[in-house]
C-alpha cells in the first residue's frame, strides 16, 4: 500500500464514520443543525460512495449521474451556511447570494458538455472556495465567541472547514497547472485527511476527548462550588452558580430557579421578584414538574405568551435540568443563548452534570445551616442558663440585704417600740432597691425588640458635668476616680441613656479592678466628636473575647463567674445606646493591665 493511498484511507473512514454517528443524531434528533450536518457528510459519503463503485467494477457513469454528483458537490458548502445561519446567524443577503451561485453552478453543468473549459471549472472552484472561506470565518468568530467545550469543538470544525476548501483549491491550481498536478495531488490529499480528522474531532469526538475538554470547565465549578457553602445570602450564592454554569458550558446566560416552599412557586434569587401568577406552562415549570432534562431552540415559539420577556432576556435557546437528589426537589438551572447552539444534546447532558453538582452543593449548604442552627441553639441554650444564673446571683444579693435588713429592723422594734427609727438601716435597704431596680432595668432593655429604639429626645448637654455628676455618687474605698476634662464639652444626647453608658462604665471599671487602683474618665472634643474614655488597672480582657464584649449576655471565658458577679448586659446596653446616638465604642486591652473603653458621639451642632 502506497503512501497515498493509506492518506486516502485516512480520508474516507472518518467521513464515513462521520456520516453513521450524525446520521443516527438525525433520525433520533430531528432538528434541523443535525438534518444540515447529516446532509453535508451524506453527500461526502454518497461521492465517495460513487467513486469506490466506478473503481470496484470499472464503471462508465452516464452524464447524468456526473451532472448529479457535480451538483452535488456544489451543493455542500451551501448546507454548510446553512449551519452556520443555525446556530451563529448569517446576513440575508449572504444567503440569497449563495442560493443563486448554488442555482447558477448546480444548474449549468446540464448545459455545458464535457470536458468542461478550464475558466468554467475554475468558476465554480472559486465559488466553492468562497463560500466555504465564508463559512470557516463564521466558524472561527463562533468559535471566539463560544466558551468550554463548545468553543474547542468549534475550533476544529473551523479547521476542517478551512482545509476543506483548501482541498478543492490545490485540487483547481494542480488541473490548472499540469506540470504540477502531482504536487498539488498531494497536497490536496493532505488538506483532505486534515479536513476529516478535524471534523471527526469536532463533530464525533470521542469519549475521553470529549471528558477531557468537559474537566478543566468541571475542575473549575467545582471550585467554586468549594466556596458556595459559605456564602449565606441566596441572591449572590444564585449569581456564583449561574456564572459558573455559563463558564462551564458555555452559554451566554444561566438562571438558578429554586422552590420557594412558603409561597409554593418556583422563583430566581437574582432576579427581580415576580409576582405573575404560575401556572405550570413556564419552561423551568414544565423542567421541575417533569423531572426530566430538556431544551427548546425556540423559546418564543414556544411559549408565546412569555415571547416578549423572553426576547427582553435574549432567550432564544433554552437549555434545563432538575436540580434534585434522592429526598429533595431543589429546583432547576436554566442555561440560555440568543442563538440555537450547534451541539444542544451534549451541553444538555453536561448541563445534567452541573445540575447534579448544585444540588449536593445545596444539600451540604442545608447540612452546614443546620450544624450551625443546631451549634447556635446550643449556644444560647448555655447563655440563657449562664443568664438566668447570674440573674438569680445578682437578684439575691440587693434582696438578701433587704430581707436582712427588714428582719433586724423588725427585732428591734419588737424589743424596744419606743427606740427612733434606724435611719442607716433605711438608707441601706434604699440603695438596696434602688439596685435592684436597676438590674430589672437592665433586664427589661436587654429583653427589647432590635427595632425597638432606646433614645428618645435629645437635647445638648455638658458630658464634662454628666461624668462629674456620675462619678460624685459612686464611693469605693480601694480606688481613686480621676477626672480629666476642661471646660464644657457640649453634646446632643439623651440625658438619661447617655448617663446610663457612663454609669455602666465606670461600674465595670471598679467591679473588675478587684485590687483598686486609679480609674480614669476623659472627656474630650476631637474632630466633631465628644470622646469619653474610661481607663482601669483591673485584670483586662483576653484578645479573644475582645470581639463578643459587646454581645447579649456575653461573658468573657476567663472571668471567674462567682468572684465577678454580672449579666452581661452593660456593655450590651452601652453599644445599643451609643450606636443609636450615631456614636461608636471601642475597647483595648491587656490582659492583668487593665482596659480602655472609648465612646465617640457627634457634638452638639451649634458647638462645632
């Protein structure tokens, strides 16, 4: 067997397997982007077929069979447009002017007898020829445009597109140049078997071709799919998928639409809501309802009377797959072009693919949601029992003193009705209840909605004489309370919540500075600001609490509960009064050195 002749082997079998495979998508796939391609490598296959007779039996065709065969062959590139006008759209005037060169050609070889004169054979070579260059730009533009699988497909079909035509070309030159002809054989002959390995590829790619150019798109999603499990508002979990969904398969647009459980309808994340009633006869409905894979190649004929938002989205070609495991229906992922895609069977199937991946990622979401709805009702289970043990402790100790005080006082009126009332003994229950109401003040602001605002008026007040006024009636023995302050600094508060952060403060302050010690108020105007600061020498807070202190019922893991007594309400209430002033708190720290809590709130306006 001669070099050229395996070469012509390597030709003719994969345009014939070619031509079995399209043939058989054809007959199950009815649509006309496989009818096209079917007649393209048929007529191959049918002038093949032709050939190996006439050399198999040393046959003379008569002149219509030449003709037919002829017209046949110039026919080709012409179904070839009409594949391109499928999926990727070609000018009406394009198509009128390859029909009448078509019709010309096709038409003329009846009327001119053989041999035919070398320009009427180079007329329709350079007919073919353009046309099919035509067509390999439109291939290669598509093939730019086209992303993952698509795109390589389309790449390789622009190749045999363009070697086709070179075929017939060095076929043209060699009849045109006899003393060359032998070259130019050759080189149509190699032009030939590179056509129909690149459309063998692009058409019929095998198996683990095909896999091979579906894993980076697959790698990729599922990478991303990594990262889905933490991303917790649903509109922009929706846009990760869908954009992965158009990587992956090369679509120019996706929908995540979910199940809406409360309203009992099938809705898009991020998309804007749609209040039209539903009805079943949407293509994502008819997708989620039948459980099945499907597409339509023309939406707005479908479903006409969706047609105008469907060409407002560009959805011409609408690809969908049941997003779905054993126990759960999730919803459905839409994939959408402007255009018929060339090898809708395939993008359903990887689309299918996709699908199954969403849903385990939806599935790991709702377990990682649960784990951590179970982990938070754990937590404010220990909170609220931390809670009501500290309630209990603080309660106790006002009204233990009270009960005390109230039975001493009942003895000695017993044992002596006469003797004047003890008036220490009063001024201490007073205290007493007066803390006592203080912490169910606590407890009743703790207990408020978020919604629920704390301040009320404001007026423009002298922080400098609030903080004095505070710090007057607070006595402790071990430590000292230093002011630092010049002049009135002015802001626009609600007196009475603003006193209620500085008295919380200053009561941390001493309460965790079971030495003693010097504890420090600033107050001061930086900027448009009023700055209170309040600095102890107490045992600090750890670096890992630092970023809770601020929570309900908080308490930090390394204070001793039964030494420091507490709620942990104050610096709760201090944030939410602050924040509603337009302020902010901060607090730094070292652990066994001390803290310093700074509370920032706008100044007074006729003061800056």
């Amino acid at each position: 067997m001669s070099g050229l002749e395996l070469l012509g082997y390597l030709t003719e079998i994969p345009f014939l397997i070619i031509f079995v495979f399209v043939a058989i998508q054809a007959v199950y796939h009815p649509r006309r982007a496989n009818i096209d391609v079917a007649m393209f490598f048929g007529g191959i296959v049918a002038i093949l077929v032709v050939g190996w007779v006439q050399e198999a039996f040393d046959l003379e065709y008569p002149r219509a069979v030449t003709v037919a065969v002829s017209a046949l062959l110039m026919g080709m590139p012409y179904v070839m447009l009409r594949l391109v006008a499928d999926f990727a759209g070609a000018p009406r005037l394009i198509m009128r002017l390859a029909e009448l060169g078509l019709l010309l050609s096709a038409g003329s070889l009846a009327f001119v007898e053989e041999p035919y004169p070398v320009w009427y054979v180079e007329a329709l070579i350079a007919y073919w020829v353009g046309l099919q260059t035509y067509v390999t730009v439109r291939f290669v533009h598509s093939a730019r445009t086209a992303r993952g699988v698509a795109r390589r497909r389309l790449e390789l079909i622009a190749l045999g597109s363009l070697a086709l035509a070179f075929t017939l070309f060095a076929a043209g030159v060699g009849a045109a140049v006899t003393s060359q002809g032998d070259f130019w054989g050759v080189v149509s002959s190699v032009s030939a078997a590179t056509s129909a390995l690149s459309f063998l590829f692009g058409f019929v790619p095998p198996r683990t071709l095909r896999h091979g150019w579906q894993a980076p798109e697959f790698r990729a999603f599922l990478a991303r799919g990594e990262q889905l499990a933490r991303i917790t508002n649903l509109g922009q979990l929706a846009a990760e998928v869908e954009r992965g969904v158009s990587n992956a398969i090369g679509s120019e647009h996706a929908a995540l639409v979910l199940w809406n459980e409360e309203q009992q309808r099938l809705s898009a994340p991020s998309f804007p809501p749609d209040d039209t009633p539903q009805n079943g006869q949407t293509f994502p409905e008819r997708v989620y309802a039948s459980q099945a894979p499907s597409f339509t190649l023309n939406a707005p004929r479908d479903f006409p009377e969706f047609a105008s938002e469907l060409k407002a989205y560009g959805a011409k070609a609408m690809f969908g797959a049941p997003i779905t495991t054993a126990d759960r229906r999730y919803g459905v992922i839409v994939a959408y072009t402007p255009h018929s895609p060339l090898f809708a069977e395939e993008d359903l199937s990887l689309l299918v693919l996709l699908a199954r991946q969403i849903a385990l990622q939806l599935w790991s979401r709702e377990a990682i949601d649960q784990a951590a709805s179970l982990a938070a009702r754990e937590e404010a289970t220990r909170l609220k029992e931390d809670f009501l043990s500290a309630a209990a402790h603080d309660l106790k100790t006002p009204l233990t003193t009270l009960l005390g005080q109230t039975q001493l006082m009942e003895r000695r009126i017993a044992r002596n009705p006469e003797r004047p009332p003890d008036r220490e003994g009063f001024q201490r229950m007073a205290r007493e209840a007066l803390r006592m109401r203080a912490l169910i003040d606590d407890l009743l602001d703790a207990s408020r909605p978020d919604d629920v605002g704390f301040v009320t008026s404001r007026e423009p007040t002298d922080m400098l004489a609030l903080v004095q006024d505070v710090v007057r009636d607070r006595d402790s023995a071990l430590h000292t309370l230093v002011i630092h302050g010049d002049g009135p600094v002015v802001a626009d508060i609600d007196e009475p919540r603003m006193r209620q952060v500085v008295q919380n403060l200053v009561d941390n302050a001493v309460k965790y500075s079971p030495a003693g010690g010097e504890v420090t108020i600033r107050v001061a105007q930086a900027d448009h600001a009023v700055e209170l600061s309040v600095t102890d020498q107490g045992i600090g807070i750890d670096a890992a609490d630092i970023p809770y202190v601020f929570q309900r019922f908080y308490r930090g893991a390394g204070v001793n509960d039964r030494k420091f007594g507490g709620m942990g309400l104050g610096l709760y209430l201090v944030e939410r009064i602050v924040r509603e002033h337009a302020g902010q708190v901060s607090v730094t720290s070292t652990p066994g050195l001390g803290s310093t809590f700074t509370v920032r709130v706008p100044i007074a306006e006729g003061e800056q």
